[in-house]
C-alpha cells in the first residue's frame, strides 16, 4: 500500500502502522484514522496507575496534514495545544469522582 516510504529526513511511513499498533494492543495517540478518534483520550493502566498519553509534531514535511485531526501538531514554541490536550486527558483520566476517591494527581 502507498510509498514509497522513508525516514529521516523527509518522512513518509505506513498508514497500516495504526493499525499494526491497535492489533499489537499497544496504545498510542498524535495520528488518527477518524476525528471521533482524534477526539478519544488515550488513557493506559500502568500497573493499575492511569496514564494519559499527550503527543504532537512540531511540523511535517509535505505541509498540512489533508485532514487537520489526522495528526497533533504542536505550535513550538506556543505549546497552548499541547497543554490543553494534557488537561483534557487528565480531566478523562480522573472522571467526576469524589474527591476521596481520586487517584494520585488528580484534585
């Protein structure tokens, strides 16, 4: 499928790469299939402390993505997005729950 693909410094990889990552069970965030996905948080269970994963590019090498939610791209030095993808995921992370009952970082 597509190519022909190449790392640094022009990148260009396999779209098939989420989906190798979903069958892998590994999660991952930053580039997504659909906006209802780029909208999703990604949230992990790391021996049983919730992790929210936060990613981005500073750019990409063809110019801008075709879809603007297909890839998270982070506006160096203004990381503003960055931060309100992190605040977002941690508000996914911690819920609506009493806050007795909140895990370690969440207030």
């Amino acid at each position: 499928m597509g190519g022909p693909y190449r790392g640094y410094p022009s990148f260009a990889v396999q779209p098939e790469i989420i989906g190798a990552l979903d069958a892998a069970g590994i999660a991952h965030t930053g580039t997504y299939r659909t906006e209802a996905d780029s909208l999703r948080p990604t949230i992990v269970d790391a021996g049983g402390v919730r992790v929210g994963l936060v990613a981005a590019t500073y750019g990409l090498n063809r110019g801008p993505a075709e879809h603007g939610w297909s890839v998270d791209v982070a506006g160096v030095p203004d990381v503003s997005g960055m931060l309100t993808a992190a605040a977002r995921v941690r508000a996914a992370a911690c819920g609506s729950k009493p806050s007795s009952a909140l895990p370690s970082g969440c207030s």
